[in-house]
C-alpha cells in the first residue's frame, strides 16, 4: 500500500513526525543524563530499557522516512542509532551529543513544513 499526500497534507505528516520525534529525543536525552547516577544493575536496567526505546525511536524515524518521503527523518535515524552504540559502548557524552543532533535535524524538518504550511496560508 502507498500512501499519496498533497504538498499541503505530505507538510502536515512531515510537522507531525517531526514534533513527534523530537519529543521523544527529549525524553530520551533526560532519561540518558539519568544514567550518571546510576552503577552496578540498576545502570544496566537501565541502560537496557533506554536501548530499548531508542530503538523505537529509530524505528519511528524510519517511518516517517517512508511515509514522508524526508530524508532529515533518514539522518534522525543515523544519530539515534549512533547514540544507541554509544551507550553500548559506555560513552554516554557522545551518546548525548548524537541525540542532541537527531533533536537539531528534527527542528529542521518541522521547520521546513511549518515554511510550506505558511506558505499555503494554512498556518
């Protein structure tokens, strides 16, 4: 199935995964800083339920790729992806600064619809 939008609506998907996204970036940026209190099995718990999510994250922004045809969704993606490995690989600052990208590309696409809804006289 192939979903077909209008400039306007295709501008209105593109705000709404971009909000959406960034959302959850935050989210997973404050749950990250969390970590730093944390040792031992509560860090590991943890680290495992913030993989976990931003997986769905990555997931989500790969969605938005499809259905938006934005390729900012496919380098959300990427950080939050390199984020993740980060985590993994106990280096929760360059984990931090990967997520803080995926917010920037984000404020970028919701920026871009927001331009075309303007545009339209919609907004």
């Amino acid at each position: 199935m192939s979903l077909h939008f209008s400039p306007i609506g295709l501008a209105v998907v593109r705000f709404q995964y971009s909000e959406r996204l960034k959302s959850e970036l935050i989210i997973a940026s404050n749950l990250l800083n969390h970590l730093e209190g944390l040792s031992g099995e509560k860090l590991a718990g943890a680290e495992d339920i913030l993989l976990l999510f931003l997986n769905a994250i990555a997931n989500e922004a790969e969605m938005a790729e499809t259905v938006s045809k934005h390729t900012g969704f496919r380098n959300i993606k990427r950080f939050v992806e390199a984020a993740a490995k980060a985590i993994k690989d106990g280096n929760l600052n360059y984990a931090n600064r990967n997520i803080a990208e995926a917010v920037s590309v984000a404020t970028t696409c919701g920026q871009e619809a927001i331009e075309r809804l303007i545009k339209e006289g919609i907004f």
